[in-house]
C-alpha cells in the first residue's frame, strides 16, 4: 500500500515512513499537488494508486460513496481523529508508527476506509 499524505500534514511524516522503508508521499512536498480541490487529490491518488491519508473525513467519505455509487473501486482512505493524533509535533512519532504498522498490514480490501488507531 503506497500512501499520499493530505495537505495538513507535515513532509516529514512520509520522509519517517520512507525511512522505514514504505512508499508515502506528502502533499505539502509536491508544488503541483498544493491546493488541489480534494476531488482532484482523490483523482490524482487514484491514477498514480494511493491510499489517501486525511483528518478531512466529510469530504473523503462523500468521494468514496460516490466512486461506490458508480461502482468504482478506489486505493483507500486513511482517516485521522484530531483526538487519537492531535496536529503538532507531539503526534508525529505515533501517527508514523500507526500508518507504518497500517502498510505493514496491507491494504484490507478494495475501497477501504479505515479510521486510524495508535499502536
């Protein structure tokens, strides 16, 4: 499972992940991906396959019962709680280690959504 980081959060985030050797990339890194609308990051995401990871929950869960109401498969959504990993440097570490044990697991099926726990 590769992984495209939302806007709101920090490169470093898929730098630590890369350096744990899985494939993560960040919005925030890529010029061409900033300010994006997010049917147009779910689209990108979709054409380069991968799982979008976002605390922007209404939006992402709309494009995924649309993509299901047309029955088209998508590479998932990671969906972050503000309380399990509040933004700021204090969550980094733990979000690192609960999208690394995420990938580690493998994507648990076609379109998935899944709301992140820490490990």
């Amino acid at each position: 499972m590769k992984l495209l980081l939302d806007e709101m959060l920090p490169a470093r985030i898929a730098e630590q992940l890369r350096e744990r050797g899985h494939e993560a990339m960040a919005v925030e890194a890529d010029p061409s991906l900033r300010g994006l609308t997010d049917p147009d990051l779910f689209a990108h995401a979709q054409r380069e396959r991968l799982a979008v990871v976002t605390y922007n929950r209404e939006d992402f869960l709309a494009l995924d019962r649309e993509y299901r109401s047309r029955g088209r498969e998508h590479h998932g959504v990671v969906i972050l709680h503000p309380r399990r990993f509040p933004r700021g440097p204090s969550s980094v570490g733990p979000l690192v280690r609960a999208l690394a044990s995420l990938v580690d697991a493998k994507a648990p099926y076609p379109s998935f959504v899944h709301w992140l726990q820490r490990s």
